[in-house]
C-alpha cells in the first residue's frame, strides 16, 4: 500500500516478552512508513485512534479459532468494544484441524 501511495501510520504493539512488535516496527520504518511503537499495556488507549487491528498467529483450527501469544484475546477485546474490526494474517501452512496446547492434546499411540 506504501508502494502505491497510500498513506497510513501504522501503530505497534511492543510484544513482551520477546519484543516481537518492536521488532517488526523496525523493518515498517525501514520502508519509510510511519510508525509508532507502544507498550502492550495501553492497548486500550491508543484504540481509539486505529481504523482496524491485523494480527498474525501461531495457528488456525477448522473452527475459526486462533492459537497466539498472550495478549490477542485482550487486543480483541478492546476492538470488539471499540466497534473496531480484527483481522488475523497467517500462512496457510498454519491452517490445522487440531493444535497441541500441551502434551495431554497429543492422541494416545499405542506402543507396539
């Protein structure tokens, strides 16, 4: 969109704990889009200010749902209360019918 001439800021999230989103903003400025990092926790306040929410994820199940880091579910949240649409972005590659959380999701295989 930057490349069309579209003109847009785009707002990031930090993402503790591995500062995931700050990260990211890097390579949006690097671009020449502007970009303003915030902290995880004032989500809610710099809400009102966007148009829409794109997210990325870890996984998507058959029934709609997302497997991400802490932090969406709240993001949701907010934007669902704000009237602001969400957006998820992901791989295909990431589309699954089920999603281990831990160990006792894996089936039982019999040793044999």
């Amino acid at each position: 969109a930057a490349k069309a001439g579209k003109h847009f800021e785009i707002i990031v999230l930090e993402g503790r704990p591995d500062a995931g989103g700050a990260k990211a903003a890097q390579i949006f400025v690097d671009a020449g889009i502007p970009t303003t990092v915030v902290l995880d926790s004032s989500m809610g306040y710099v809400m009102e200010r966007v148009d829409m929410v794109l997210v990325g994820a870890e996984g998507v199940v058959e029934n709609g749902g997302i497997v991400n880091k802490i932090g969406t579910y709240a993001l949701g949240i907010v934007a669902r209360e704000l009237d602001k649409p969400l957006y998820v972005a992901a791989e295909s590659y990431k589309f699954a019918r089920l999603f281990p959380l831990n160990q006792r999701d894996l089936p039982d295989r019999a040793m044999g």
